[in-house]
C-alpha cells in the first residue's frame, strides 16, 4: 500500500455531510462576503485561542501582511525598521516583511527545535529593530517566554507566524495569545483547513483589530468612507462556514497527530535519522513530523521506493532565493544546513496505525552506516 503524505480529500471526506450542509446553508442565505458566517466564525476561534479579536481576511500571507500594515497605520511601525525573523521559514514570513518596505533581519534557529534561538534575537537587536517576527515552525511553539521578556525589555513589537500552529500549547498559552498579533492560514493542508483560502489576524489589540478589519475591506469602516488606504482582503463567507465546521473537530485531529508522532518517535531508531526535539510535549500540534538526516535525499528516495510520499520544508531558505538577490550575501549556516537535511515524514489525522507502521518499517531498513 502507498503512503500519501497527506491527503485534503481524506481530511474532508470525514465532514462531508456536514461541510454541504453548512455550504447550503450559504447559498440559500444569499449572503457571500463579510455576513453571520464570517462574524461567527470570528467569535468562535478568538474563543479557541483565547483572544479578544479574530478578524479573517483572505490567506495567511495576507494575515501578516495587514498585522504590520496595521502596526504602520497606527504609528508604532515606519518603512525600513527592521523585523527580526527566523532564517528557516517559509517564504511568507519574509514577503509579508517586505511587502511593507520593512527590512527582514534572518536569525539562525535553534537546531534541535528548528524554531527561534532568542540568545541569536538578542544579539541581532539593534537601533532599526521595531518587531520579532516568531515563527511556530512544524506546529511547535517557539520559546515564547523568552522572546516576550526581550519584546518588553527592548520595547519591540512580537508578531507570531501561527500558520502552522492552531491549537498549539506551551506554558499554558496557545498559539496566536502570546505576541502582540499572530496571523493564521487556513490553507486547505494547514491542520484548520479550508476548503480553499483563508487567514485570519486575531490579537487583543483593539485597535489594531479595528484597523485591520477596515484595511481587509479597502480601509473603509463605514461604506463608502475610507480612513484608510485598504485593501480586499476578506475571508468569505462560504470558508468561514466552513472553517466553524471543521474547528469543531481540531482537537480531536490534533490528538490524531499526536498519536502518529509518537509512533514514529517509539518505533524510529536509524543512525542516520534525527528525531525532531520536543520542548512542549503536551502541546506540540504536529503539523510537520521532520526528521534531520545527513543523507537526506537518499532517504527521500528509499521512502519513495516503498511507496512512501516525504516532502522537504523547505529546499532553500529565502535569502537564497533568487527573489531576494540583495540577501545571497548573509550567511547562516545552521540554516543552510537544516535546508539540506530536514524531511518531513507523512503526517496527519486520517492516517491508520498501519500506514504509519510501513513508515517505521522503511525508516528502519533504509541502508547501513557509512
Ligand atoms: C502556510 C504558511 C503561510 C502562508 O499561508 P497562506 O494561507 O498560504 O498564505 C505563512 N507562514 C507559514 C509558516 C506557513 O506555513
């Protein structure tokens, strides 16, 4: 049997009776853009993640892309401050970041977690800093305390990527209630999926959640008046109400992941294969499950041979890429080495204990030591 790395379809299929319930009921309501279903929806997972505001707007991108649009519409932002972000992100991070004319500053992450070393953030602070950017890579939250008490002490902004971390825990807060924004993606693969795009910012900012839901609707509070120069930005209301029916089931789909987790972490024991470091054992979200080898791309194709789907996350890290040339000249090795060694195994919640059994069983004969 093959493996997928993860299937949407499966994922949905399991809700498909109450996901065209929930579509019916917004086609016969007559209401597609900014209606109950997104205001709903908004009240719901504010609940979830234990935040006075949720305002959804189209993707993820967007969602970061408005927090530090709004962070400059109310003044505690200016063109060319500088962000401190994670090296080993998804390009997203950094494109938000500029796309405000703002100066992304790469720091190197911690090896064994993969997310923000903030001994590395500290000594990349400097006179242009205005903001960290914190990135909850793989589903794991970053070292949120220690990154709030440098946010305070250095009077920074502190942002979090929850892209992929709905629903993760650490000392006893969740993902997207720790910085002064987060910004969520419901992209149809991300643990809270979609059927299509979505995002949302949510914070206990009141101001900048009042900014933020006029910048997504071209700035305008009342319509056709505009404080703002916005944008269109504006979860629908078909996703929304997709998205209220799949938050119910999250919890029990993270439970799912964990289980996969900690089968992998039982059953892999291979020389060649590093196991992920686990810092929040009871609230890591597993959107990820990514292994560290030395001979990575070997491995990829032995896993391929045994019908098994692994991906890399990512194959180069931003400032290699060529869409950012003025970045080729900064160097960070761990990250470049991470790049090269990281492989993410399948995961996710419809996987059966038997597919994640071959798993194990091709781990465990992928060839001897050199
Ligand atoms: C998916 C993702 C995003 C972007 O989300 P979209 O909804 O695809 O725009 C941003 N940051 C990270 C870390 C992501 O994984």
């Amino acid at each position: 049997m093959s493996v997928p790395f993860l299937s949407a379809g499966e994922v949905n299929a399991r809700h498909a009776d109450e996901l065209k319930a929930a579509a019916a009921r917004v086609i016969d309501s007559g209401w597609y853009i900014l209606g109950e279903e997104v205001a709903a929806f908004e009240r719901e997972f504010a609940a979830y993640c234990g935040v006075r505001h949720v305002v959804g707007v189209g993707n993820g991108f967007d969602a970061l892309s408005l927090i530090l649009r709004g962070y400059k519409q109310l003044g505690a932002l200016r063109e060319g401050d500088e962000v401190i972000v994670p090296g080993n992100t998804f390009i997203a991070s950094f494109l938000a970041i500029t796309e405000n004319r703002l100066v992304p500053v790469p720091v190197e992450p911690d090896p064994t977690t993969f997310n923000l070393d903030p001994m590395r953030v500290e000594d990349a602070i400097g006179p242009r800093t205005r903001a960290i950017m914190a990135v909850h890579l793989y589903g794991q939250l970053a070292d949120m305390p220690a990154l709030s008490a440098l946010a305070r002490q250095h009077k920074l902004l502190l942002i979090e990527d929850a892209a992929q971390a709905h629903g993760a825990v650490g000392s006893g807060r969740k993902a997207g209630a720790w910085g002064d924004a987060a910004g969520f993606s419901f992209f149809p693969t991300k643990n809270l999926g979609a059927l299509g795009d979505g995002g949302a910012v949510v914070t206990d900012d009141d101001a900048l959640a009042r900014c933020i839901a006029a910048l997504r609707n071209y700035g305008s509070e009342v319509k056709y008046h505009y404080p703002y120069q916005g944008i269109n930005s504006r979860l629908d209301e078909m996703q929304a109400a997709m998205l209220r029916v799949k938050l119910k089931y999250l919890d029990e789909d993270i439970a799912r992941r964990r289980e996969v987790a900690r089968r992998y972490r039982e059953g892999i024991h291979h020389w060649n294969i590093l196991l992920p470091t686990v810092i929040h054992e009871e609230g890591h979200v597993w959107h990820l499950f990514v292994v560290r080898s030395d001979r990575r791309d070997e491995l990829h194709l032995h896993l391929e041979s045994h019908g098994i789907q692994s991906q890399v996350h990512y194959p180069l890290p931003p400032h290699f890429q060529p869409a950012y040339p003025s970045l080729h000249d900064i160097r960070l090795p761990l990250t470049e080495r991470l790049h090269r060694e990281v492989l993410s195994l399948p995961m996710g919640p419809t996987m059966d204990a038997q597919a994640v059994a071959q798993v194990v069983q091709a781990c465990e004969t992928f060839g001897g030591a050199r």
